[in-house]
C-alpha cells in the first residue's frame, strides 16, 4: 500500500521524517518496501500561462503559442496538444531542462519557427501512465513557481507490506491509528459533518442475506455533474497511492476507501430498476462486470441485484449495465459491510484481485458505514456538485459484528516477552490501540476496537504490547527452558548423510513446487490421479505431485534452456498419493541425471563423456544404498513404466518390498520435452507417513495419529561378527544362462546354494559370441569360500561347487562353460 506523507500527516502529527517512520513502522509489523518522490527527477520546470496559440504557418497540427512565465518577454513555444489554448495554465519545461528518460531540452526550429521550450504532458513529467495533452493547472497555479514547489513533487511515498491479517491497516486512518499508537499522538483527520438533504428519495434495499450482508447503507444524489474536473490535491493524492483518476464519482469512492478503507461503489440511478436486493446467487447466474467479462455465479457467491438481475458482485466489483458514465447525472452510493467468510476466496475463481475485495476478505470496520458516506457526499457536492437526499440504513441487528472482551494475564506475558512491564504502561499500550481496558486480578481485560478482527487470543494481546513497546526494548537474554532432544535411531540415518552422499558424486539440490503441471503429470502417470488444488496459483501448477519427477524434469528444461548441458539434479520433499479416497504424504529421494558422463575436461577422453545412461545412475544409486549397511538385502527387478523406457527401467526391492524405481525417460517423452540427451531418473520412498485422510491445512496432525516409517534407506545396526583365522578358498566358474536371466537371479541361487560358507561372490566377466549359443550369454564368478570353525578341504569346495551346479541347472537351465 502507497502512503502519501502529506496525507498521513493531516490524520496524525507524525514527529518524524519519512525514513525514521518507515523504519519504527517496520519495526511494528508494517515492512517498508520502498521510499520514493511522488515524481521521478527533472529540474527548470515552471508553472507557466499560454497568452495566445495560433496555427502553426506550415503545420496543421501544430500551433505557435506566446507562453508567460512571470518574468521578461513570453516565450515562443511550437506545441502539437490539442488541448492547447490561450489562458491555460500549464508546466513548461525551459531551455535546459531535464526530464525523465535522460531527455534533454534544446531550443529547436520545427518547421522553420523557433521553439524556446516544451509545454509539457503528465506522462512526460512522469506523473501519468499516459496523457491526452498538456498537463492543465488550476487557474489560480502561480505563474513563474517551479512545478516540483507548486505540486509538492519531492513529497515521500511509503510503500508498505500489509500483512493478510490486518486488514484495518489498508487506508489512511488505519495508518494514522499505528503512528498515533507509536507516538503517543491523537487521531484527527476532516470531520464528515451530515449534509443538508435536497430531497426526500430513497431507493429501496432488502437484505435476502443478512448474515452474508448484515448493513447496507445507500443515499441518491441528483443533479451531479460528472464531467466536472477532478481538483487537482485530490487527483494527485490518488495518483501518489496507486489510482488513476476517472472521474468525479468514481474518483470520490476511490478517495474514501483509501482514506477510511470502507469500499463504496456508485450506480447510475437511471439505470437500477425497481429495488436492490442482496441475495444469493443462482447456480450458474450471469452477470457482466465492469471489466467486460462475463462470469456465472455460484450459489455460495452474494450479489447485489435489482428487479432485472444482478448488478455487482457483492464486496468484488460492480455490473457494467448500471456503471455510471460521463452522462450520469443521478447517482446512488452504496456503502456495505460484508463479513470476510462472505467474500473470502470467490474472486479468485476468475482472476479477480481488486481494491474492495483486498479490504473486504481482510475485514472492514462494521461500524463506520453511515461515516464513509458522509465523507464522500461531501466531497462529491464540492466536486461536482449535486443534491443529497436522505441517508438510508437498512440492516439486521441480531447479525451485527460483537468484540467479545479478550483477557491477558500478567505472568503470560512475562514469560513469553522476558520482561516485566509495569500495569500503567501495559493498560496504556492497549488504550493507545483504541482498546477498552478493564484490570483483573490476573492482569487485564481489553476489548478490541471494531475494527480488528486479528486480536482474538491472548497471545494477540501480548503481540500488540511488544509491537507498540518496541521489540528493540525487549533485552536479549538466554532461554532458561530445559534442552529435550529428539529420538535419534541408528536405523534412520540423518537427511544430510544422504544429501552430501548425492552431493559428492556430483548431484546438486534442487527444491521444486510440491503442485505441478496436470498436463505432464498425467502424462507420466496417467493411472495416477492427483489431488486438485481449489485454488491454484496458476493452471499449471494446479494439482499435488504424486511425483517429484515432473519438478525435476521441468528444472532440467530450464537449464538445458541454459545451455547447461551435463544436469545432475536430486530433490528430497513430500509426493502425495490418493488411493480410495485417502491422500498419504510420502517422503521420497529422487533424482535426474541427463548429459555426459564426466565434466569436460583435459585429462577426460572423448569416448568417456558418452551420455549417462542406466548403468550410470544405478551405479550412483547402489552408492547410496551401500549406506545403509545391507547391500546385499536391495535388487533391482525389470519393470514396465509408462513414463519410462521399455527395456530400461527397474524396481528397486529391498528384501522384496518395493521401495522405488529407476529408468531412462521414454523417447516419446525425450522427444515431446524437447530434450537433447535422455534423462535418466530415479525415485525412492525414504519414509511413510501413514495414518488418515489429510484435513485441510492441518498438515501437523498427521504425525499426531501415529507413523508407520518404511524406509528405503532404513540402516541396519552393525552386528559383532567373528573374523575367521582359517583361509580362504576361492574357485571360478562360467555360467552360461538365457539373455533374460538377471545377475540378480543368478546371485540368489548361488548364495542359497552355498549358504554361510561363501564369504564373496565376484562377477568378473560377461561374454556373448563364439562358443555361447545365440540368445545366451556366460557369465563368470568367483567364489570365495571360508569357515570359521576349520579349514575347508577340496573336497568340501568340490561338493558346494557341484551343488551350486546342480541348482543352476534346475532352476535357471544354466550350464557350465568348459
């Protein structure tokens, strides 16, 4: 939020300059985003008087003009605006000025007359977006005064943060309640004294919704004239925070709500029919907004309505059939509270972020309805004329927002600020806040003003009494709270042995948005439904990952995109799984690696900076398994993944459980994601949390009914096991078995055959071609036999030999290679 100083100091005397106050104000929960000019630099700008303009001799479009300003002869100025006329005041830029953008002004000859200057636009001093002519001043600007002087152009902005909980905070007077607060100063600001009414109409209101819309507050003004001009104070007032001036009546609704943070809104009277109702909506109702689209309400979203149809989305934005118009001459003004559960989250289903709906889903003062629209038929019958008629009230008064009283106990705030405060300065704190305080017992009880619906607990209370004292006051001092520390099973390892295990093979961490693109997500996983976001930040980031590999895969577009062209990449989040109406939160490791082989380098061959393949990131992958101290328990089976290359993929087990996967991206993938080498991926349940539906927002209750951890990188607790004194025995076979047969199949028979006697088994060799049967391949071992207990004899090796043998022969068809 823009906050003019000027404006601020005409509700509270601020005792001090714009950057101090930035400062105090971001120590009390409002973070200065940016302190600027209300005008960006330019310098010999004056206020100057066009005497006369005529046609320019050889330019239709141009017009030589005599331009006064104050002193000496008038200037000869050659301007193009249209507007410009004799008796205009205006801003002149002299010989020698500069203005924004570096520009430089120079006498100049335009179609053969002298120009001594340039008659300037908004947009050329940088006040405006965009400008239809020459800025127009008040008659009464003093001619010859520098326009920076005259507008107060060098006036300090305060761009504010105002957090989602203090809605009461958007406007002027919400500002002034904080800096009088820090102050020690009272809240003044212009007094809304009651019109005189011109009239005796009203137009009639019904709340169909009290509880949605619990006060509704109207008032017809006849007679405006909506093609008045804006005065400039309050034209610039609005341009300084953020607005564009419009019109009159709108201008006036747009003031009011910065100034008071009540939103308003004008109709064209001529427009409405019959009678305002606020009801709600019909399921699939129409109605065009002010903007041009289109939208259907649903049944949950409150319009305002007369007796043709909806006229504005209630505490949103208003119906283009009765927006006012230059034309308007009669108008009606609505001033309405809604309660920010009426408001909250609608505007979002279109795309919708306007000014009322900010202040109206925050919360808006339930109490200064009647205030708001005397403000602003003041201001419009000095603008633009017009007559009142009687303000009219419809409301609901069993639905009217009550402040229950909130208690605050001494010793509580004691221990959780460190310090003690005397009472007076505690009661005086809240009084500040506008807070009606009663002492007790135990410490005191404040009632909130209407206007803040953030302070409803105690703990609110103490935060209010650190942020006013000033946390810089509070000292700093060790917590005396004993230390408890957390479980720390050897069987889980630590989340940075794992990380730093990844990181030293060459991987680097990336942290990807748990909601992913639907497309790609259904596209890897199509027998994989996704828990939907209600309200998304973007389409296509609008449904929870059953994945992390869609993350990772988007990360190493971009940086192929990059010219990166080796990625290494590994994430450890949450994927959420949704299976009979249950979303489980699982913990996962996984990874992309897509590129060479090795970094280029001097001392790196050619040939060794193939692209990784499957072979590579297993290899990685049995790294980080070896970790867990049971290497042996983990084995790698064929799969078929949709999302994965046939052939080329597997599942990881680990004493038969599945526990993850790893392949190479399919090339209809590789091909549709435009990547230059294909990725390899892999995946890996870390953990489980395992326990009931997930309830909106309330992540940490999972943990809360119980976890059941199965992990993939669970470590096993290493076990004394007795060296053997006596010698080994190794001997070496060649196995010869079908092509589909897995070293991992082979390996399991060998070691069941053998049992505790093989200490080591060993493949050193794999050969396919002459000798070996087509569809066949040999693959050599080396067995490494010992005993504790004795020396084995060739006849013990022998026998083991022969059974093993024996085994693979039965139960793999497998011979031995002569």
């Amino acid at each position: 939020m823009k906050v003019p100083y000027s404006w601020l100091a005409e509700w509270v005397d601020v005792p001090w300059d714009a950057r101090e106050l930035g400062s105090r104000l971001t120590m009390a929960g409002f973070e200065l985003d940016a302190l600027e000019a209300a005008a960006p630099e330019f310098t010999q700008v004056v206020v100057a008087e066009i005497l006369s303009a005529e046609r320019h001799p050889q330019a239709d479009k141009l017009q030589v003009c005599r331009v006064s300003t104050g002193q000496g002869e008038p200037l000869q100025i050659v301007c193009g605006a249209s507007n410009a006329r004799a008796g205009l005041k205006t801003a002149l830029a002299l010989v020698g000025a500069k203005l924004p953008g570096g520009l430089d002004i120079k006498a100049a000859k335009l179609r053969g007359v002298e120009s001594f200057g340039m008659l300037c636009s908004a947009k050329e001093l940088g006040l405006a977006d965009t400008s239809a002519g020459i800025l127009e001043l008040p008659a009464d600007a003093p001619v010859g005064r520098p326009l920076r002087e005259y507008l107060e152009l060098d006036e300090p902005i305060l761009e504010l943060n105002i957090t989602a909980n203090r809605g009461d905070a958007m406007s002027i007077i919400g500002i002034a309640r904080e800096v009088a607060a820090l102050a020690g100063k009272p809240v003044k600001g212009p007094v809304a004294t009651p019109s005189s009414v011109g009239h005796g109409d009203k137009f009639p209101v019904y709340l169909d919704a009290p509880a949605a819309c619990p006060k509704f507050v109207g008032c017809v003004i006849r007679g405006v004239n909506n093609r008045a001009a804006t005065p400039l104070r309050i034209s610039e007032r609005l341009r300084r925070a953020g607005v564009r001036s419009i019109s009159p009546v709108v201008d006036v609704t747009n003031y009011v709500m910065l100034e008071l943070g009540q939103p308003m809104h004008a109709y064209d009277l001529a427009k409405l029919q019959g009678e305002i109702r606020v009801r709600p909506a019909r399921a699939g109702e129409p109605i065009r907004l002010l903007d041009g689209k289109t939208i259907e309400a649903a049944p949950d979203v409150l319009l305002i309505t007369d007796s043709e149809g909806p006229v504005g989305l209630a505490g949103i934005m208003g119906g283009q059939r009765t927006a006012v118009s230059l034309e308007t001459t009669d108008v009606f003004l609505e001033v309405a509270y809604f309660p920010p559960a009426a408001i909250m989250g609608r505007a979002r289903r279109w795309g919708l972020l306007t000014d009322a709906v900010q202040r109206f889903e925050r919360g808006v003062d339930p109490t200064q309805q009647e205030r708001a629209m005397e403000r602003a038929i003041a201001l419009l019958s000095a603008i633009a004329g017009g007559s009142p008629g009687p303000i009219s009230v419809t409301q609901s008064p069993e639905h009217q927002t009550k402040r229950a009283p909130v208690p605050l106990r001494r010793t509580q705030l004691k221990r959780l600020l460190g310090l003690t405060l005397d009472d007076a300065r505690v009661t005086s704190t809240l009084e500040a806040l506008q807070m009606r305080v009663v002492p007790t017992a135990q410490g005191w009880e404040a009632t909130p003003p209407s206007y803040r619906f953030d302070v409803t607990i105690e703990a609110d209370l103490i935060e209010e009494v650190a942020r006013i004292v000033g946390f810089e006051a509070i000292p700093e001092q060790d917590a005396l709270v004993p230390q408890r520390f957390r479980a720390a099973p050897e069987e889980i390892p630590l989340e940075h042995t794992i990380l730093e295990a990844l990181a030293m093979r060459g991987y680097q961490e990336a942290i990807t948005f748990a909601f992913v693109d639907p497309a790609l997500q259904t596209r890897l996983f199509p027998d994989q439904p996704g828990l939907v976001l209600s309200n998304p930040i973007a389409s296509d980031m609008s449904v929870m990952r059953v994945s992390l590999w869609p993350g990772l895969l988007r990360a190493a577009q971009e940086n192929q995109r990059r010219q990166q062209d080796r990625i290494r990449l590994f994430e450890h989040g949450a994927r959420f799984v949704v299976a009979d109406g249950v979303t489980r939160e699982i913990d996962t490791l996984s990874g992309i690696v897509c590129g060479p082989r090795l970094p280029e380098q001097w001392g790196v061959p050619r040939e060794m900076r193939a692209p990784a393949d499957f072979y590579d990131v297993k290899g990685d992958l049995q790294a980080l398994l070896v970790g867990t101290g049971a290497r042996d328990s983990f084995t790698f089976e064929p799969v078929s993944l949709s999302c994965l290359h046939p052939g080329r993929a597997a599942r990881v087990l680990r004493q038969g459980q599945e526990v993850g996967y790893i392949g190479e991206l399919h090339p209809l993938l590789v091909r549709e994601l435009d990547f230059t080498y294909s990725p390899v991926l892999f995946e890996l349940n870390v953990g489980e949390w395992s326990s009931r539906p997930l309830a909106p927002h309330t992540k940490g209750q999972i943990g809360a009914a119980g976890r059941e951890f199965t992990a993939a990188l669970t470590v096993e607790k290493p076990q004394h096991r007795e060296i053997s004194r006596f010698p080994q025995v190794r001997r070496d076979i060649a196995v010869v078995v079908d092509e589909t047969v897995a070293l991992s199949a082979l390996a399991d028979r060998v070691v069941f055959t053998a049992s505790t006697l093989l200490q080591s088994l060993r493949v050193f060799d794999v050969y396919r071609g002459p000798g070996v049967e087509s569809g066949r391949k040999s693959i050599a071992l080396g067995l490494i036999f010992q005993d504790i207990s004795r020396t084995l004899t060739d006849d013990d090796v022998e026998r083991l030999i022969a059974s093993i043998v024996a085994d693979l022969r039965v139960s793999l068809n497998a011979k031995i290679r002569e």
